[in-house]
C-alpha cells in the first residue's frame, strides 16, 4: 500500500501519520527516512525486506531532497535552484535516473571516506519519479507513506503513483471562518460541544496554529468532562493566551488615552481571576513583547523574522506590528520602566491595589 500525505499543514498530517502507525502492530518493523538525505536503494531494499513476527511492515519518508546548487550560471543559478523547488526540475533532470530498478544497492548517509549516498544530488522530481516507478512493485507487506510538506500539482509523478497504486491525503490549513469550524470539529471529535464565541475567541487569540488550538481544545475538554459544552467563560478562565489577548485590548485602550474602556478591561481580568500583580506583570510582558518588535521592525525585519529572532508567537508579533504604530519607542521605555516601578511598589506593600491600577491607566506612556 502507497500512501501519499502532502500540503502545508503539517499538523493535520502528522496526526494522520500517527493514526497509520496505530492502526496495525507493527512491531519491529518500522523504518523512518528524511527525504533531504535518503538513499532510493536503502528505501527499496527496507519495502523489499519482509516483516519479522508481523503482518505489515511500515516505511516512512518524510519530504523530497532539497535542490542541489547549481555552480557556473552565475546570477541566474539562484532562479534556477528556485524553480526546482516545487517539482518544476528540467527535462534532463527528470529522466536522470528513469528506472527504480537501476537504483544501486548502497547503505545510507556517507561511507568512511564521507562518500556521499547513491542517489545523492538528484532533484527532488527525479527523486520522486524514481520512487513512484518503484511504487508500482511494493511488496504487499509493505506499508509505504510519503510526505511532502508542500502542495503537489495534479502530473506530480508521486500524484500520479497514489492515483494508480494507492491513496493520497493534501492538507490545507484552514483560514477565517473555516478555522473556527475547524476548532468545533476538534471538540466534536471528543463528544465535546464548543460554542461559536469560545471558537471565535479561541482563533482569535491563538492565530492558524493548529499545534496550539488543538492542545487547548483537548485541555478544555478534560475540563468539561463527556459530552460538556465548552464556553467563552471557560476559554477566558483556563487559556492563558486569552488573558493575553485581553491584555493587547488594555495596551490598545491605554495606547488610545481611553480610560473607559482600559478600566473595563482591567476590572474583566479582575473578574476573572487576575490579581493586580499578575495585571502588572502581563502588561509589563506586553511593552517588552512591544519594544522587541517595534526595534526588529524599524530594522527592515519582515514578520516571521521577528518571530524568530524575538522568541515569540507568530500572532503575538502580528498583534504587535499593529499596536507598535501607536507608540514611539521612548514611549514604550517609560511604559516598561513605570510598570516594573509599579510592581516593585506592590511587592513592597508600598502602594494598595486600587492605586497601582490607577496609575497604570493615568501614568502609561508618558515620557517625562
């Protein structure tokens, strides 16, 4: 059996995989390749090789080979190394090694010398054509899936192979009101009910990332036990994100000289269990998170690299590119500096509750 797992959502992909390696014994008998260094012939000779004490063997390779540098184009070898890079190799690459039969027996990696593996420098079509002629003679032992963490077009030859030999699954993260489907469909899956405005409040604080959503969906339903209704109060209760997506609201509120409605956000945290030093401490977070992110990106820095420079969630940054506008960076210095006074004082027993939460309303922002 062939089974081809492709598209950008790797999560949903991953959970699909583990499904398959639940779903029979396979004992012993499971082998994983990483596409980027595989060898075609150690991959054919694991499929070829029968199951020890089991019905089925399983054969995992996750991902293509990455494009080999073209050396001697010149400016033009970086366009070149681009258009490989989903599949649109040039002829003569294509049929580089047209038979899976041909592949030689090698062992995988590098040998003592730092020989590089047989197949090593191929394409990633020419890879993948080599595999899918092989596909045509898996064993009935064999359990083989591929993952290719991008989109395939329709004439991609592993495509084709899942048409003809077996099964494929392209998966596409959700976006928008799909999302929020998406979120209900996971508590659905643990006889769970999840309201819309849990759902909405949910993706709204937690972005695309469905490695996160699922993990608090799954802790809201221990929760609310079998056949539970999961609520916004809930979602405001137990994910932190949440509490942190209120605190982006109050920074907002505060940003904008609304006093109105910073004092309402600041009594909701109240309500829902914050204390005034936690209050503090997340807002101080905040204009940490805030002064990363506005430095990163007044230095040219493009979203996702301030997400990876600054160590921080991809939707926390895109919130923030939002809210930076409305700050200068002094501004945010004297926010940070009067909020860790400001807890200090409170640790001291200095300063009542009521008054810290005053002055964080009256005193943020301002540049003395």
């Amino acid at each position: 059996m062939f089974i081809l797992l492709s598209g950008k959502d790797e999560f949903s992909a991953n959970e699909e995989l583990a499904r398959i390696r639940a779903s029979e014994d396979f004992g012993y008998n499971q082998d994983a390749f990483a596409g980027e260094d595989a060898d075609l012939a150690v991959i054919r000779n694991t499929c070829d090789t029968m199951p020890f004490l089991a019905e089925k063997r399983l054969v995992v390779l996750e991902g293509l080979p990455k494009p080999a540098k073209r050396k001697g184009k010149g400016k033009d070898s970086d366009a070149d190394d681009a258009d490989t890079e989903d599949g649109n190799d040039s002829e003569e690459d294509a049929e580089e090694h047209p038979d899976a039969s041909d592949a030689p027996v090698a062992t995988a990696g590098r040998g003592r010398r730092g020989k590089k593996a047989a197949t090593a420098g191929l394409s990633p079509l020419a890879f993948a054509k080599w595999l899918a002629e092989y596909v045509a003679r898996l064993p009935e032992t064999t359990i083989l899936v591929v993952f290719v963490p991008d989109e395939l077009k329709a004439d991609h030859p592993l495509m084709q192979a899942a048409r003809r030999y077996g099964t494929s699954h392209v998966f596409s993260k959700p976006q928008g009101a799909k999302l929020e489907e998406w979120v209900i469909r996971r508590a659905r899956t643990q006889n769970r009910r999840l309201s819309q405005d849990a759902a909405r409040m949910l993706v709204e604080s937690l972005g695309d990332d469905l490695r996160m959503l699922a993990s608090e969906v799954d802790k809201l339903s221990t929760y609310v036990g079998e056949g539970g209704e999961i609520r916004a109060e809930d979602v405001r209760a137990l994910t932190p994100v949440a509490r942190q997506s209120k605190v982006f609201d109050l920074t907002d509120a505060l940003a904008r000289r609304d006093t109105a409605t910073a004092l309402r956000l600041l009594h909701e945290l109240l309500a829902n269990g914050e204390s005034p030093l936690g209050i503090v401490a997340l807002t101080a977070f905040q204009t940490r998170s805030l002064m990363q992110v506005k430095l990163l990106s007044d230095r040219g820095m493009p979203a996702y690299q301030i997400a990876s420079a600054a160590g921080l969630a991809p939707f926390v940054v895109e919130k923030s590119l939002r809210l930076t506008r409305r700050f200068t960076f002094a501004q945010l210095e004297a926010a940070h500096r009067g909020l860790l006074e400001i807890d200090t004082s409170l640790k001291r027993s200095r300063m009542t509750p009521e008054l810290a939460l005053d002055l964080l309303v009256l005193e943020f922002g301002k540049v003395s």
